[in-house]
C-alpha cells in the first residue's frame, strides 16, 4: 500500500525525486504500522500515533539527512522466570527496527538452519520442543542428549563484529537501491549504548545482586545488545548462524537445535564428549563461552528440559517452575476478589494455551478451577491436549 501517497500526495513526488536511492518513505510507513500490531498499547506508541503522518515524514528525513539518534530507552529488572534486565525502545526507533527487520529478515532466514528457533515465524518454543520430541523418537539405544547453556549471551556479543558481519552480507546479499543508508542505520541502532541515556522503572537496588554479565550498565561499550529489541533477536540469530552450520553439518551432530543460548545434542555419549572442546574453540571466535555449571549429560531415555517444557521419547511435561508461577500468579489475582482484568484474562489464558500442547490436563483443570473464583473468567469446555506440530 502506498501508505505516504494516501496521506501526502502532494509532498511525495517531489522528495522521492530529490531522495533517490535512499531509504523509501513508504518503508517507514510500512514499518511503523508493522510496529503496532505489538505495541499499541505503550506510553510512547500513543504519542506518536497521534501525529503519526508527520512523525514518520520527521523519520524519513532524520534519515535522509542522516542526524537520526536513538532515543532514551526504559531500563526496568523482570524477576519472572528468572531476574534479567530489559531495555525498552521507544516506540519511534522501534519503527526503524522493523524497517530493518522487513528488509533483512527475508535474507538471513535463508541462511539460517532449519533447527534454530528463536524469533523465526512458524517455529518458537513449540516448534523446538516439537523438534526435540521428534529427535528422541528417532534415536537409537546407544545415544545420549547433552544440553547447553551459554553465558551471559546477550552481553557478550560484540557491536563491532554484529555490525561487520551485518555490512558483509549487506553488500553480499542485498540489492536495494538504499544499500549504503540500510548499512548506516544498522551500525547507528546497534553502536548505540541505551544504557547511557535511559529512564530507569525500576529501582537502582534491584540491579545490586544482577550478574555483571547480565547488565549492559557493567559490560565495555562494544559489548552487549539489549535484549528486548527485535533486530537484537534478529543479528543474534545470524551471530550463531556459522555455529550452527558448524555443529549441525562440520561435526555431524544432525539431531541438534537451539533456543537462543540453549542448545541440545543427541548423539552417541563419545562423540558428543569429544567435540565438546571444538565447540567451546568455535563459540570463543565470536566472543561467546560455554556455561561451567548448565551442563546436563544423560542417556537419551531420559529427556531434558527445554525452553520451559520436560521432554521425553512419549511425553512432554510442562516444567514445574512454570507450573508453580501460574500458580503463584493466579492466587494473586485471587486474594482481591476483583473483577478480572483484561490483562488478567490474557495471562490466564496465555498459561492454559502455553501448557495445552504438552500432557497437562489435570494442571490445566486444576488452574483453571482456581481461576474461577476471579469475577470474570470462565473455563474452557475442554483441556484435551492439543496436537504439537513442527
């Protein structure tokens, strides 16, 4: 849809005339309205949505003229399911986000392989946990699963090498015209360090007992990315698309997946022993180390837990820290006796839908039991499970 035109009719002609070969001002419409779908909702998104016509032209020439600057991002701890610290973008360079991700998603999901499943459409936690089930059906009684953890992911990325591996491909495997301005944007987006001009929501205490390798406001400028945004999910998938080519075709590991920094192997006990230190030499060349202490071994009869689900041969459990912070989340819902808010709903049925692709029946009756003293929510007529598909 020619979103500008729509709107501008008489203006556009005559700077897509005088902005040839630069990012298009239809791309920042197309990239705000992609940006709404997920956050209507916030602060900064109903700022900029009530002037969003000329919000988007003032995007478009801050690029063209190339003055754009990210703006103060909101640094706030989550403490569920385990303490983290987030940065959120303003809603105005979350745009820019998405127009970097329209642009580049399409090409890297080309070069990434079929078994990684962070931010990808069509895969997700339900598709890696749907991949490990497959792949412990067809293992063989002498293979063991190893998982992996790497620390202190996020913060151990280095800018500089995100933004040299992304110009690369830029130049190897882009075609557009704003070739020049979509590699300036990117190093401007990742270069930026939020943690130097942000608004903290939560108080400075929570950060006291936060891992140094868990905090951008504790690691050098040229490392860590934050983890909330979305071309942070994007170029960290593509930061580990040469590991994953390694693992999965170099050593052979073809019953391999990852989850971000989490990853299994199920492979014969000596063979996956063997190439621990190889893959411990191939993650040190991009910065990244193993984790010492999240190291699991086990025959492959006995599962392992994967993104928030236990996942055997013939069955998938839903984890118990999952279990118990639903739990834990609707009993204080409760304790008010309140109506149900929209938002309380959400997360209740966000639970039931979560644990209904795993063998959760008496969980999911039981919860939704529980729920039913909040004014507002009703039970689902059913809680057979639901088929999980790859």
């Amino acid at each position: 849809m020619n979103y500008f035109n729509k709107h501008y009719s008489t203006v556009v002609r005559a700077v897509s005339e005088f902005y040839m070969n630069m990012i298009n001002v239809e791309d920042i419409f197309e990239a705000y309205y992609a940006c709404l779908k997920n956050k209507r909702g916030t602060e900064s998104a109903v700022k900029f949505e009530m002037n969003y016509i000329n919000n988007c032209i003032s995007l478009f020439r801050d690029l063209s003229d190339r003055t754009y600057k990210p703006s103060a991002s909101i640094a706030f701890i989550v403490t569920k399911p385990r303490k983290r610290e987030i940065f959120a973008a303003n809603f105005r360079d979350r745009v820019l986000h998405h127009l970097v991700d329209l642009k580049l998603r399409p090409l890297i999901e080309k070069e990434l392989i079929d078994r990684t499943f962070n931010n990808r459409v069509g895969k997700g936690t339900s598709g890696c946990v749907a991949q490990l089930k497959n792949d412990l059906e067809d293992c063989t009684p002498t293979d063991w699963i190893c998982k992996m953890d790497m620390k202190g992911f996020f913060m151990s990325l280095s800018k500089s090498l995100i933004i040299s591996m992304v110009h690369k491909f830029i130049d190897d495997k882009y075609i557009g015209e704003d070739k020049d301005d979509l590699k300036w944007l990117v190093e401007v987006l990742i270069s930026d360090c939020p943690e130097k001009h942000c608004n903290l929501r939560s108080p400075v205490e929570m950060w006291a007992d936060l891992n140094k390798n868990k905090s951008l406001f504790t690691v050098d400028d040229d490392l860590g990315i934050p983890i909330g945004n979305l071309i942070s999910q994007l170029f960290a998938n593509f930061y580990l698309n040469e590991f994953d080519h390694y693992v999965h075709g170099e050593l052979g590991f073809s019953r391999y997946g990852r989850y971000v920094d989490d990853f299994y192997i199920i492979w014969e006990k000596e063979k996956i022993l063997n190439a621990i230190p190889l893959i411990r030499e191939k993650l040190k060349e991009v910065g990244v180390t193993l984790h010492p202490y999240k190291f699991y071994l086990q025959h492959a009869s006995k599962g392992c837990e994967m993104v928030g689900a236990v996942v055997k041969k013939n069955r998938i459990y839903v984890h118990n820290r999952t279990v118990n912070n639903a739990f834990r989340k609707i009993e204080r819902m409760t304790s008010h006796k309140r109506r149900a808010t929209d938002k309380d709903l959400a997360s209740i049925n966000s639970y039931l839908g979560f644990m209904a692709i795993y063998n959760s029946y008496n969980i999911r009756r039981r919860l939704a039991i529980k729920a039913m003293r909040l004014d507002g929510f009703t039970a689902p007529n059913s809680y057979k499970k639901m088929k999980l598909s790859k």
